[in-house]
C-alpha cells in the first residue's frame, strides 16, 4: 500500500476521531481537543499533529506540542490492518522533526505501563524508559512509563513519502 505523511488539518479531525474510537489503546479526545490542536498555538506552547493516508484514507495520525524546549507525542495510532508497515515511525519522525526545526533538543512521552506493543515500539524507536509515575492513567487506573529520546539522532527520513513544513500551530 502506498501511503504518505503530512501536516494534520482542520478537514481531517472527523475522520482522526473515528479512527482512534477504534483503538482502545489511542488517547480519546474530543472534537474541540482535536480543533485546537490544529488551530491554537501561542508563543508558549505549539501543538500539531500529522496524518499517514493512502488514496485519501486514513491510516494513522499522530499529535504533538512543543513547550519550553521540549516535544511531547501526545497521541499516535494506526489502524490495525496498516500496522506493521513503517507508518507509526513515519509519524514519529515528522512529529521528532517538526519538534526539532522548533527548537527541541528532546521527545518525551507517556504510555500505560501494559501497553507492551506501544513501549516496544517506542523502544525501538529509539526512545529510553526514564521513570514510572504512579497511578498516573484512571479507568483503568494504571501507572504511567516516561520515555524519552534526544533528537540529535532523528536523522534524515525519506522526503519523497513526507512532506513538512516549519512549524506554525
Ligand atoms: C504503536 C503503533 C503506533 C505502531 O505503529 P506501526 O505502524 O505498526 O509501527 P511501525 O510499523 O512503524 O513499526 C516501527 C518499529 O516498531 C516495531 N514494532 C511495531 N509494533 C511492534 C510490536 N507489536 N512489537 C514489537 N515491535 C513492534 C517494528 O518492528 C518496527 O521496528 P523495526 O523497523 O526496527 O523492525 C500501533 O501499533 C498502534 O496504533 N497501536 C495502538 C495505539 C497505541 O497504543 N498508541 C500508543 C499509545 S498513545
């Protein structure tokens, strides 16, 4: 399947909010988080997202901020029937590369300390286990694994399947 990355915008949060009410494991957001995530931004803090499609379909989508220096993936999934394809790290290392062009010498992230398929997929993605917050998820309570990455290795990507712009949200 041919897909390609780019810049999340407004025309794709209905399509995103289906997606990831198919996920159980994907962060779910509502309508108006999703909006600002596009549209809001402020010298102190800028969110983006991006979107993998193929023939105009959604497969996966990603979402970021950038506050004081560092990134934070917020939220990515992909659906199941296009996993395993590269698409996942494609989002990570837009999102690693919008963080960067920003400023940020780091990304950080959370992640349910059962969702093992998440953490291998960070790990091998390069992202370290950093700490444990406790208690940190509700329904189902759960703790939280703190991971990060320096992005002075995010290294080139294939420009010919994502397209970024600098940072403007
Ligand atoms: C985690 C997720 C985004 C990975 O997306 P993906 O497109 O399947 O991942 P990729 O194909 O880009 O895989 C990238 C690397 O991770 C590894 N990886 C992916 N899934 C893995 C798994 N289940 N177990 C072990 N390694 C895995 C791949 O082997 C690959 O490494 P390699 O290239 O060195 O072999 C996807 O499985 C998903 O959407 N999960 C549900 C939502 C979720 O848990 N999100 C995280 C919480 S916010």
């Amino acid at each position: 399947m041919k897909w390609a990355v780019r810049r999340m915008t407004a025309h794709d949060i209905k399509a995103v909010l289906a997606l990831e009410q198919q996920i159980p494991e994907a962060p779910h957001w509502t309508l108006s988080d999703y909006e600002r995530c596009v549209t809001n931004s402020s010298e102190s803090l800028q969110r983006t997202g991006f979107v993998a499609e193929a023939k105009g379909n959604l497969l996966g989508f990603c979402i970021g901020k950038l506050v004081a220096g560092i990134g934070e993936l917020e939220s990515i999934a992909v659906i199941s029937k296009a996993e395993g394809q590269g698409i996942g790290r494609a989002l990570l290392q837009a999102l690693a590369a919008w963080a960067q062009a920003g400023g940020a010498a780091r990304l950080e992230l959370e992640v349910r300390a059962t969702n093992v398929r998440a953490i291998r997929f960070y790990e091998r993605s390069g992202f370290r286990r950093e700490s444990l917050r406790a208690a940190y998820y509700q329904a189902p309570e759960e703790d939280a694994v703190l991971m990060g990455k320096s992005l002075k290795s995010v290294g080139n990507f294939p420009e010919k399947r994502i397209a970024i712009r600098p940072p403007e949200c």
